[in-house]
C-alpha cells in the first residue's frame, strides 16, 4: 500500500448549491402554499394528497440529499498500490474495484479548495456537453468514470498517481 484515503466525511455543500438551495426552498414553499390552500372546506378532499408528492420531493432536495450523499461517501475507501488504484464501495457498499495503472488512458484532477480535490480516471471534459464541469446531482455518484472523490491533499496523490502511472508505462 502506498496510500489510503476517504472521501471528505460529513455534509458538504457544493458549488452548484448556490442553485439548488435556492430552487429547492421556493420549490418546497411554493408547495406548502399549495398545501395550505388546498385544504379549503369548498375544494375536494383530495386535492392535498396531489401535492403530497412534490412537497417529498422538495424536502428531498433541501434535506435528503445531503444525507444520502454523506452516507455514500462513508462507506467508499481508496487504496494505491504500485500497480493499481482499488476503489471499496464506490457504487455499492460492498463492491471492491481494482483500475491497474496500466489500463489508465487519462487521469483528471479537480481542485475544490487548497486541501480538497477529486481525481477522476478518465476523460470527463466534454461529457454530455458539460464543458469540463464535474458537478453532479450529488445523490448519486454519477460520473461515467471512476473517481477518488474529495480526498484531502488532492495535488500530493495525483502527482503520486501520474509518478507511478509514469513508472507503469516504462515498465511495460
């Protein structure tokens, strides 16, 4: 083993939560509202069972998420050996995935702060018209390729992954 890591632990507020945050309370109110009024003695009785379903989903998107996020990222831990990065958990909590170093076309690295970063294994800069943005709906780990996801001391692990990627390649 020469690393071990965790993605960073508890809730984290992303980048695109200056979207959703906002969205997700005018959603949730504009659903309450609904709720309040449709309780009326002169309208049918069902009528609040109709927006029962959007106020779960605007609770989701102010609460939920971010729950189910910390609780994916509890259960993943990275290991680097000098052949491969091993990935536990990553999809599901009890999967174990090895990427060898010499099956690795290309590696990105993401930085979300001085400390913090993700490093995908994989080109990511033009999917789905995305542009070079990594930013997900955070309930699901969605990426289309493997990631070592906002791990500590990103730049010291990706130059440590591109040394042995490196000394991979000349070996082969």
């Amino acid at each position: 083993m020469v690393w071990t890591g965790r993605p960073k632990q508890g809730i984290v507020f992303r980048i695109n939560d200056f979207f959703l945050v906002p969205f997700s309370l005018a959603w949730t109110i504009g659903v309450l509202l609904f709720e309040f009024a449709a309780f009326h003695p002169n309208l049918p009785f069902f009528l609040p069972l109709v927006g029962f379903p959007f106020l779960l989903i605007g609770l989701f998107l102010l609460f939920g998420r971010y729950v189910m996020d910390k609780l994916r990222r509890k259960n993943i831990v990275y290991w680097i050996t000098d052949q491969r990065i091993i990935i536990k958990g990553e999809k599901f909590k009890h999967t174990l995935r090895s990427y060898p170093f010499a099956e690795m076309e290309h590696v990105e690295l993401y930085l979300h702060s001085k400390r913090y970063g993700t490093i995908v294994l994989g080109d990511e800069s033009d999917i789905g018209g995305r542009g070079g943005k990594i930013e997900e709906l955070y309930w699901v780990n969605s990426g289309r390729y493997p990631r070592l996801e906002m791990i500590e001391n990103v730049q010291q692990v990706f130059d440590m992954i591109m040394r042995l990627r490196n000394e991979s390649e000349a070996c082969r």
